[in-house]
C-alpha cells in the first residue's frame, strides 16, 4: 500500500482518521464546549441586537469564580461525597451557581453600558475582558502562594467501550454521552436554544428586536427590557463555558485560562450564521484539529504519513484554530449576515 | 482642529449653557468674539477653561480609579496567609508606585521606557480609530516586530550600529506592516471584521514567534529557546540607566502623527472616512484603500514598537517573551481620546504606572496585575461620563468615549463596496 506514490500516504491519511475516530471525536466535542457555549452567549446577545465581545472576559470570570468558590466551599464544608454518576459535590454545585451568578452579573453591567448609556458596544465588551483578565490575575497571584485545595471536577459518564465498537455510530453515541454533565447539558442546550429561537414566542420576539426594535416596540414588546433579561441570560451561558473549564475540563485556575475562546466563540457563531446548531458545528469543526494534533501524537501510524504528520511542528496546530477562524470569516461573512439592529444602540422613543 | 467626536447629543442638548462664551461644548474652534481690549486675564482665564473641559473627565476617572484600587487593595489585603485586613496599604503600594515611576531619576528613565511603546503603538490604534477601525492586533505585531529585528539584527552582526540598527528597525516595521496589511486587506475586500480577525492574527502571531525562536532563530548550544544576543544593532543609551533611542523615537512620532491626521491630505481622508464612508465615496475617496493603509500603518507603529524594545531594552528574544503592550495601548488611545498629544500624556500615565507596578509589587507586596484592573476601571468610567457629570456636576466638560463609531459595528459587508 505504501508503495503506491501519492495516493498511498492519502489512504493511510484517511485509515489514520477513521482508526481515530472515536478519539478525536470525542476530545473534539470536549474541547468545542466551551467555545460552543461561548457561540451560544453571542447568539442569544446579538439576535436581541447587542454585540458582545465581553463574553472571553465572562468566561474568564467564571472560570475563576468557580474554582475560588469551590476552594472557600470545600474549607466551609469539606470536600463531600461524590454521586455515582457525574460526580457531583455540593461544593461543585455551589462553584457552579457562583460561577452563573458572576457571568449574569458582568452581563448585567455590559447591558446596562450599552443599553441604558448608549456607549460603543464594542468598548463596553473590551473594558469587561481587560477588566476579567486584571482582575482574575491580581486575585490569583494574591491566592496562588498558598496553593489552595480545590473542589475537584465532575468526572464524566462511564460508557462501556463497546459503545465505541458499534459500526457506524458508535463514535457518535460515545462522543456525546462520554462527557461530562456541563458537556452534555450543552448539547442539549444547543437543540433548545434552537427551538426556542425559531419556534416560540420569546424567539420571534428576539429576533424581532434584533432586526427593526422600532417596529418591535409599535407591537408593544419592551425592547429594552427583553434586551437586559437575554444579554444577562446570554452572561449565563458564557459563564457555564467558564465554569466548564476549571470544575469540568481541568481541576484549577491557570491565569488568562481562556486564551481566546471566547472570540473564536464569536467566531463560530459568525460562521454558524447565528443559529445554535451552526454555531455548534463550527466551534466542532474549529477544534477538530486540536483534537487531531493529539491523536497524532499519541496514536501516529509507523508509515510515511505518520512520520511526516509527526514532523508538522506542533505550533501549527495551535494555529490551526485560529487559522481556519480567519479564512472562514473571509469567505463567509460575506454571507452571512447578522441580525439588521445588531450593534446599534436603540433610543425609546417619546414614553407613552 | 477637530474636536472629538465622541460628545454624546443627547447629553449634551440637556447641559444648560454656561456663562463663558469659550466653554460651549459644541464650539470646536478658540475664536470666542472679542472686545478688541480682552485683558490677559479673561485670555488666560479661558484657555485654562478649555484645557480644563478637556482633561477634566480623564483626571476624574483616574483618580476614581484610584480610590477604587485602594478599595480593592484593602478587601483583598487579609488573602495572604497570615495577613489581616490593612487599610494603610494602598498609600503603601500607591507610595511605593510613586517612587517606582516619577519619585525617584531611575524610575523617571523607566517611566519613559515603558511609555514609548504605548506612545508608538497607541498613535497607530488612534489612527485606526479615527478611520473608524478598532486594532486589537497590537500584540502579534509587537511581537512579530520584535522577531523580525532581532532576526535582521542577528543577521547584520559585525556591520556598524548604523546600518544593524536601520536594518532592524526597518524590519521591524514592516513585519508590524504587514500584520496590519492582512486584517486591513481581509477586512476591506470580505467584510471580515477587524475586531476578530486581529485577534485570531494575534495568537498566530505568537505561535509564529515561539516556532520561530525555538527553530531557525534559536541560539544553538542554549538550552532554553532563545535567540541570538545583538550587539550592533542594539540601541545606544541616551540617558539614565536604560534610556534608549526608542524614547526619543516615540516623542517624534508625536508631532509627526499630528501632523498627518490635521494637515495633510491623508489625514482628512481618513478621518472623512470614519466618519462617513458612503460620503467619502461621494467624494471621491477609496474607502478600502483608506482602510488598508490605516491598519498597515497601525500594524507598523506596533512592529516599531515591539523592535525598538527589544533591540532597546532586552538585546535578546526567548520563546516565552510576552506583553501587555497591545492591549494598554487600546486603554492609551480611548483615554487620549485618538488625538496625538491626549495618547502622548495617556501613554506617560500608563508607562509611569507599569514602571512603578514592579516596585509596589516588591515593597509592598501588592501584585502587579492591579495596573490592569486600573486600566479597566478608568475606562469604565469614561465610558460612564453621562452618569459622572450629572453626580459630579460637571459644566460644559468635554469627554466620555462617546461612540466611537467603529466602521461596520456589526460584522457585515454592507459597510465595504
């Protein structure tokens, strides 16, 4: 087979993939949830009509908020007796609500900046990422000497292996069920959103808002109002990807953890044309490669596709999410049009 | 000279007139109508006014801030194992920021060090800004400026200062040049949003500068990544302790850039542009040119920066070489409200509190990321000005961020033809 000159290597390329499958697959969806979650805080934010870019400094936020909260919880109340299932702790739920708390909270100040005094919605979303990240970093460096004991992560549901065998869906059963719950409830999250967005009254009101508020408000819907309550509820979701990080993915702080995320969050709602599931698959597809570079490193095949796969230097994988982020925005956004009001500050007119 | 337009009309419609003719928000220009015989005082009395209405706003953010700080200092000062709370230690840290940066002649020379890449980088984002452009990607073309200097510095080792040092710095701007051509360019031709796209070139750039060093730049025999040291091209020494030529660089730049943006050409295009694409088209202008030679320009000031200091300061690249330079310098250029001469005091304010952080951190054990939440903070209230001049009863104060009208605040096309 390797002899064959250039459509061997590109059959043992694709041999490679589909042995991997499984695993990539499944590191993928982990590593996508943040990002995904992150996707989801825009659409819901800019549907409604306002632009977030806060959302990197939201997870951050929460990120932090929730590993803190489980250290001071596990000091109060001891680490506690994980569930069978998940793992679950009291402390791990209490870092969890603390970590939405924070999230609506800073969502709440970015509404009010940019609903109630009109500032630039962009401004307002870079002071709440310099803000999460001088804040986050002065508080960790002030804890990180004492090197606190944290709450642990909430373990993910034990599939059986030979879910992973069954042909042809096997890696799709195991890569969505062998997570953990925050990944899962957001798989779940994505097809409610979706639903709710399209076909209910709260989503029609939404996307009303986001496309002509003045119309909207002649209809009686208090634009502002419904504003403020999505982009808080959108600060939720950002925090539940910045929670996910430290009580799901890993079990502690590391300063600026996000490292981007969130934008390219922005990014896959963009490509994702602003609907859950699209924002969904292109967070999916924008760390396949991520994923991919693992696998590479651990599984390479012993074949001159593996050897030259194991040659790319590894920088080029880390850039590889940015990258495709960068060439899909070119080629899509052209495309792909956001929601008509998205971005501009509404003024009420003369109250009745 | 343009006045900001960053007042917001529905504010400043409610602001009662006041008594001096010369403090009405709304005049741009100083010619207030004069009785042929205005004594020097009323003279004095109303230029002191208008640099009052000009600065007030900052001044009060800052010092807002600072309390804030000091606030934020006191509730986290029982953190540390062993600590209790103590209210004396924000005018410990402030005191020990104070001797870092304007107290003392060494901390003076570092004020200046660290202010002339913000001066530099602050000047470009300011420029984007007033093209309506918002450049994030200050930080990769930093470092891709600094690689890039290093690498031509290395390279021209043994040629005499002058021509090592030319050749970095040339370097220099045009790696930063081109990290702003891309944006620019994907932006003016695809809608593709300056916002996102700078940041994702961002962590490229960063990526791109690790394999470099660690790969073909990489000093051979050293066990860390790093690069080669420069000799030839490093910058001489002006004054103090590490006073580089960078410095005077970045105050040249000053005059240089207000120049450009008041009384040439280019200047007005630009500014015509953000502030109304379709009625510089009408008039004749490019947009898209426009927009790919103010983010290049951006991306190059940022490149200079990022070469003059490391061929300034450090003389030789690791793989962990990092910066908040990027970001600081957006905080510069929104307090300087894009005018040459507000980002040059701005970028003094913040060179002073990052020269002074290491000191506060060392004495008085307060952690240098404070300086970030001060960012933040005096943003936030600027951004909050309606909110301040009614608490503070500010008259006829010009100021707040306003909008700042970023082109195409959403991500689309249309703004582009």
């Amino acid at each position: 087979m390797t002899d064959i000159p250039v459509l061997g290597p590109i059959i043992q390329f694709f041999q490679f993939i589909l042995d991997q499958l499984p695993f990539i697959a499944d590191a993928t969806v982990a590593a996508a949830i943040p990002v995904a979650l992150a996707a989801l805080c825009g659409v819901v934010s800019e549907r409604s009509g306002v632009v977030n870019i806060g959302l990197e400094g939201i997870m951050l936020t929460a990120a932090f908020v929730a590993w803190i909260t489980g250290v001071v919880a596990v000091a109060l109340l001891g680490p506690g007796e994980p569930t069978a299932i998940f793992g679950i702790t009291l402390p791990l739920l209490i870092a969890l609500v603390a970590a939405l708390l924070s999230g609506m909270i800073l969502a709440a100040l970015h509404a009010y900046l940019s609903i109630s005094l009109r500032a630039d919605q962009i401004i307002s979303g870079v002071i709440i990422n310099i803000a999460a990240v001088g804040l986050t970093g002065y508080l960790n460096t002030a804890i990180a000497t004492s090197s606190p004991q944290g709450a642990g992560s909430f373990d993910s549901l034990n599939v059986p292996t030979q879910i992973a065998d069954i042909p042809v869906i096997g890696w799709l059963i195991n890569a969505i069920f062998d997570q953990g719950p925050i990944a899962i409830a957001t798989i779940f999250i994505v097809i409610i959103l979706q639903i709710l967005l399209f076909r209910t009254k709260w989503g029609l009101r939404t996307r009303a808002v986001g496309e002509h508020p003045r119309a909207a408000e002649t209809v009686g819907i208090n634009v502002i109002r419904l504003r403020y309550r999505n982009v808080i509820a959108s600060g939720a979701l950002a925090a539940l990807g910045g929670a996910y990080l430290t009580i799901e993915l890993t079990t502690s702080f590391q300063a600026n953890m996000t490292n981007g995320r969130g934008f390219i969050g922005l990014a896959a709602m963009i490509v994702g044309r602003w609907t859950p599931i699209g924002a969904f698959g292109a967070a999916l597809l924008f760390f396949s490669a991520d994923a991919f570079q693992r696998a590479v490193k651990f599984a390479a095949p012993d074949n001159t596709m593996g050897q030259f796969l194991e040659s790319i230097p590894p920088q080029f994988y880390d850039s590889l999410p940015y990258l495709i982020t960068i060439i899909i925005l070119a080629g899509v956004v052209g495309r792909s049009v956001p929601p008509a009001a998205d971005g501009q500050p509404y003024e009420r007119e003369a109250a009745a | 000279m343009t006045d900001d337009k960053g007042t917001q009309p529905t504010v400043d419609a409610t602001d009662k007139p006041t008594a001096e003719p010369a403090v009405a928000p709304t005049s741009s220009t100083s010619e207030a109508p004069e009785a042929p015989n205005r004594s020097l005082g009323s003279r004095l009395r109303s230029i002191g006014n208008q640099v009052w209405s000009a600065v007030a706003l900052p001044l009060l953010a800052i010092v807002l801030a600072l309390i804030v700080g000091g606030i934020v200092i006191i509730l986290t000062s029982a953190l540390k194992p062993g600590a209790s709370i103590d209210l004396t230690l924000p005018f410990k840290a402030y005191s020990a920021l104070w001797d870092g940066s304007l107290g003392s002649p060494n901390g003076r020379v570092s004020t200046l060090v660290q202010a002339a890449p913000l001066m530099l980088t602050g000047l470009g984002i300011g420029l984007a800004f007033k093209a309506g452009l918002f450049n994030i990607g200050g930080e990769g073309q930093f470092y891709l400026g600094a690689t890039a200097a290093i690498a031509v510095g290395v390279a021209l080792e043994g040629t005499g200062s002058l021509v090592a040092i030319t050749g970095a710095v040339i370097a220099a701007m045009i790696a930063g040049g081109a990290w702003g051509f891309i944006p620019g360019a994907l932006k003016a031709f695809s809608g593709a949003h300056e916002v996102v796209t700078t940041i994702m070139l961002n962590f490229i750039a960063k990526f791109l500068m690790v394999y470099l060093i660690a790969g073909p730049l990489k000093l051979p025999l050293s066990p860390q990544p790093v690069t080669a040291p420069v000799n030839d091209a490093a910058l001489p020494i002006l004054f103090g302790r590490d006073g580089h030529l960078g410095i005077l660089i970045a105050f040249a730049a000053v005059p240089i850039f207000w120049f450009l943006l008041n009384k040439m050409t280019l200047g007005f295009e630009i500014r015509a542009v953000g502030a109304n694409p379709d009625a510089a088209r009408y008039a004749g202008m490019k947009p898209r040119r426009l927009i790919i030679l103010t983010m290049s320009i951006a991306g190059l000031m940022a490149g200079l920066a990022g070469g003059l200091n490391v061929l300034g300061i450090n003389h030789q690249m690791p793989a962990s070489f990092s910066t908040t330079v990027g970001f600081t310098a957006i905080t510069v250029a929104l307090l300087g409200r894009s005018n040459p001469i507000g980002i040059m005091f701005a970028a003094l304010l913040f060179g002073a509190l990052s020269a002074g952080a290491l000191n506060m951190q060392t004495v008085a054990g307060v952690p240098r990321e404070l300086i970030a939440l001060l960012q933040a903070v005096i943003l936030l209230f600027l951004v909050m000005a309606p909110v301040l001049r009614r608490v503070f009863r500010l008259r006829g104060v010009k100021g707040g961020l306003g909008t700042t009208d970023t082109m195409s605040r959403t991500y689309g096309a249309e703004a582009i033809k």
